[in-house]
C-alpha cells in the first residue's frame, strides 16, 4: 500500500493516518471478489469470463465453471496449462516450453480436449494488461530471498503513474482480462507469515484463488 498513501504522510497526524490507512484498505478490500478452485492449488492461466464460461490452468488439470466459480470440473488431467491461447477457432492449452511437454487444444470452449501434434514453444505470458479505455494493470514481483508478496499497480494516464490497488499478501501466477475488461489474478492459498517474514508453503489445502476486481 506505500505507493497509494505517500501523499498523507506530510499533513496527517500518526493517529489519523493508521485511522485512514485502514479505511483505505477496508475499501480496497471490498473492490475483490475471490474465488476459490478446489484441487486446482495455483491458477496459472485463465480463459473466458466469470459470467459465462471460465477456464482455468491448475496444477495438473485443467478445470472450468459454468455457474460464476460455483462449482468447478477437471476437463482435461495429466497437463498443468501455464497458457491459455485462443487461435482462430481453438483454445490451446500450453505446458512448459520445451518439447518434452504436450499442448492440448479445444474446439468446444473446454468441454473436450484434444492432444495437439505439434510443440507451441513461444511462450506469450504477460505480467500487464491494458484495457480498451487504456487502463493499464502490472504486476511487480518481489525479487528477494525469501520471496516477498508481489504487488499489482494501476496507471490512468499511460504509465506516468501508478497505485498500489491489491491489498492482500500473494504471489501471483497470472494476470488476465476478460472481454468486458474485467481484471483477474490467479494465485493459490498460501499464507503469508508476518512474523517469519515469508510464505507459509505447507498449507495443505490445495485451493488455487482467483481475484476478480470489482472496479
């Protein structure tokens, strides 16, 4: 949150600035919606949109909602997709980049898959998206060892400047826009440890977690 609340530290007594960085971050809170993925333990890639048909890359399976992340259903095992491509009138579902690894393709939104014969090794994953209004979001990752909670900014006017819009504690596998330009990060449901100052990576519940910004 340092980026959004710089601007109230030369005019706002200590008492009064904790009392408005928790308003700001209640409201930044509510501006979430998350969704849990059972068995899916990180969101690595995500097609489609939440009010329709979502697709998701999980660890080892590819899964899909039809009801708003309601409920889930594995439609393809054995592949953890990091990418979700659409090309011409197929999905491609894209493991790791190297020729070891097989894609799948899909015809029907992700109800059936298909083994695909030939290796994409051009790997499109991107940390920012730029909406149709020219919103632009990035996703900044913690280059510290042990790894800190990445960080997703928001520029207005091209890139001049930008706020600290996500206030939970994760890393963050994936970053996408729906049709509507809807914002989503994949992540999974590791804690964070203040007090050990690193994530807690023996959570054993398996839950990948999407945010979707209400904005």
């Amino acid at each position: 949150m340092h980026i959004r609340h710089l601007f109230f530290i030369s005019f706002l007594s200590p008492i009064l600035f904790s009392c408005q960085v928790d308003t700001i971050e209640t409201e930044a809170r509510n501006s979430w919606m998350q969704i849990e993925v059972p068995e899916a333990s990180t969101v690595y890639s995500m097609y489609g949109s939440l009010q329709n048909e979502l697709i998701i890359g999980g660890l080892g399976n590819i899964f899909k909602t039809t009801n708003k992340g309601v409920n889930w259903s594995i439609v393809q095992n054995d592949i953890t997709a990091y990418e979700l491509r659409e090309k011409q009138d197929s999905i491609f579902a894209i493991a790791l980049y190297n020729s070891t690894y097989k894609d799948f393709y899909t015809l029907d939104n992700g109800d059936s898959w298909h083994l695909h014969n030939k290796k994409s090794l051009q790997d499109l994953r991107t940390r920012s998206v730029t909406t149709s209004k020219g919103i632009t979001y990035l996703v900044v990752s913690s280059e510290t060892f042990p790894k800190q909670p990445d960080i997703v900014l928001r520029s207005n006017d091209g890139g001049s400047t930008w706020v600290d819009i996500f206030p939970y504690k994760h890393s963050i596998y994936s970053i996408y826009l729906d049709s509507d330009d809807n914002l989503y990060l994949g992540t999974n449901d590791w804690e964070w440890d203040e007090t050990a100052d690193t994530f807690d990576t023996n959570n054993k519940n398996n839950i990948g977690i999407i945010y979707v910004l209400n904005d």
